[in-house]
C-alpha cells in the first residue's frame, strides 16, 4: 500500500494568513487544505460538486443552570467565537453542484429562503441525538441538529432508499473530542450518510474544523478540499485527513 504523503507546505507568510497542505497517494492528489479565512479563500477554489459545511451556529451559551458546570461545551463555543453564526455569502450556486449546511433553529429563518432562492430544490434534514443534554433554557430540549440539502440540477440526492432518510440518529463520538478536543466534532455516521446522499466526485468543507467531512469523502472515494482558519485544528485535520488516505485499500 502507498502511504499518504504531504506535499507543497506554504507556510503562512507575512501579511498573509493562507498555509496550504497538500496530500498525495501514489502521486494522485487526493485531498487540499487550506488554513486561512474561508470568506476570501474559497471564491478563488473554482466549482466543486458538493459543498458540505459546519458554520459557526448562533448559539445562546447563557443559562443552564445547576448542569452548567457539566456542560463545559457552551464555554468551549463562547471561548472560540463558535457562537456567532456566520455569513450567508459563503454559499454560492455558481460554484457548487449542490450544498449541505448545517445550522441551528435560529438560522433556519435565514438560510432556508436563501437556499430555496439560489437553487433548484432543497430539504430539511436533522441528526437526533438520543443523549441531548438535560435543559431546555426556556426552549426545547436540543436534541436535534438540523442540516439542508440543496442541490442544483443534474446533483439530485444520491444513495439507496435507506440512503434518503430525512433523519439519523447518532451519538457523539468521546473518543474523537478526547483526542482532538474540538467542541463540535461530528459523529462520523452521520457524515457518512452524508457522503452517499451528495453527487458527484469532488467535495469542499469551507469550515473544516478537524476534518470530519474530509474524513468521510475520502473513505467514500471523493476528492476533498478543506479550509480552516485556526491552527489547532487545522492541524488535527491534516492529522486526521491524512490517517484517512493511509487507510485507503
């Protein structure tokens, strides 16, 4: 088997905030990451098939009561600005086959209309969480995270019958927050259920976090391009990203 191999290292220069890693297997480019502010970085990456993202939510981390001290993951998204949601300019049809944004109730309002105006058709979609944490903070309980799907056409939904659930259940993986501490880490069946229901070959996850969408395209044969902005986990997704091609068949 050839190993992964990280090629191209362009250190973050003076005045510039873009490094770029590149991975290789057997001479064939299999995945390109970029550290640096998505905002400017993705308009210049051209048209990929499917973009798959992980924004920044908007978040009330106030309250929780006496299960504050156990919930240590509302400080964790305050501390890292994860609580601010993001902008909508980042999604755009011209360069991509089709869209997978996960988002919170709050921005449902906002990133439905934009995703109904901009492309052919869209859905809703959720992940439960059978272990959601035990307060409602005057709302409901969160034990949902929804996602929307919207796609252009030639880039309808993919996968078998079972594939095109509207909903998964998973928990979340401690042994992937243990080791790379992200407060967000997405469970990795749900981005694999992900990767069957998008079209196409190559995938962009501008919000890369450690790379969970990176990950799941290469294990499903798909070209991966990622962005992330702070260097913690932008190097936990080279590390991850990397483990992934090395385990290619």
């Amino acid at each position: 088997m050839t190993r992964a191999q990280i090629i191209g290292v362009d250190r973050a220069r003076p005045g510039s905030d873009i490094g770029a890693v590149t991975i290789t297997r057997g001479g064939e480019t299999i995945a390109t990451l970029y550290q640096g502010d998505a905002y400017a970085i993705r308009p210049t990456l051209g048209f990929v098939d499917a973009e798959v993202i992980d924004p920044p939510y908007i978040v009330d981390t106030s309250g929780g009561g006496r299960f504050r001290k156990g919930r240590k993951v509302w400080d964790e998204l305050r501390s890292q600005g994860l609580d601010q949601g993001f902008d909508l300019s980042i999604i755009n049809p011209l360069l991509a086959g089709g869209v997978v944004c996960f988002c919170s109730n709050d921005q449902l309002a906002q990133l439905l209309p934009t995703m109904a105006g901009q492309f052919h058709r869209h859905v809703l979609l959720s992940w439960v969480k059978p272990a959601p944490p035990p307060v409602a903070n005057k709302h409901y309980r969160p034990d949902r995270e929804f996602y929307v799907h919207a796609w252009n056409r030639g880039f309808h939904p993919q996968g078998d019958l079972v594939d095109k659930a509207r909903s998964i259940t998973a928990h979340h993986s401690p042994a992937l927050k243990k080791r790379f501490g992200h407060p967000t880490i997405k469970p990795p069946i749900v981005m694999e259920k992900i990767m069957r229901n998008i079209a196409g070959e190559t995938v962009c996850d501008s919000f890369m976090g450690t790379g969970s969408t990176g990950v799941a395209a290469i294990q499903a044969g798909k070209r991966f391009i990622g962005i992330e902005r702070d260097a913690r986990w932008f190097k936990a997704a080279v590390t991850r990203i990397s483990e992934a091609v090395d385990g290619l068949a």
